[in-house]
C-alpha cells in the first residue's frame, strides 16, 4: 500500500478519471491488512492521525474515530473525523507482528 492521495471537491466535479474521495471500504481495507501496516491519515486541515495498530480506528459509513496518546492520561482522546475531509493516506513503517 502507497500513498494514497484523495482528490478535492472541485478535481471530481470535472474529471472523472480523478481519484474518488475515500470511502469507508477503502480505509477498512488499510484496518485489515494482514499484516497490519501502521499508517497516516493526512486531513485537509493540515491536521493528521498517526494508525500504529487497528484498534485505534472505528471505521464508519462516512466518518471514523480516531484514538490518540500522547503519554499520559490526560492527553488519551478519541477524535471524530469525516472521510470527506481526508487529503491522504500513507505507510508509516514496516509491518506490525502479532
């Protein structure tokens, strides 16, 4: 799995060859992989998630839930995010064993 890059509102309005925006099939794929392949979600804001293991994702019909940790208690936070919003997905790093 490569960067996968995730057009705008504007680049799908004209050209249909252009990447679809992401869909909650296409991030469950990344979720499932086996192995797992940690992986970044970059949002439009400029804002992103980094996925090191499954169970830090809730992937629904058209947003997800993202869990983060920063360390300590206080900064654990679980962050909803619409797939609309989604600018791309890359690999982090290698895969995680069991």
């Amino acid at each position: 799995m490569g960067l996968h890059r995730l057009s705008s509102h504007a680049d799908r309005s004209l050209d249909s060859g252009a990447p679809s925006m992401m869909t909650s099939r296409k991030l469950v794929d990344y979720v499932t992989a086996e192995p797992f392949r940690p992986f970044r979600i970059k949002m439009a804001s400029g804002q992103s998630f980094d996925i090191r293991h499954p169970e830090m994702i809730l992937v629904g019909r058209t947003s997800v839930r993202v869990y983060t940790a920063t360390g300590d208690d206080d900064n654990e936070k679980w962050h909803d995010v619409s797939l609309m919003l989604m600018e791309t997905i890359e690999p982090l790093g290698a895969a995680v064993t069991p």
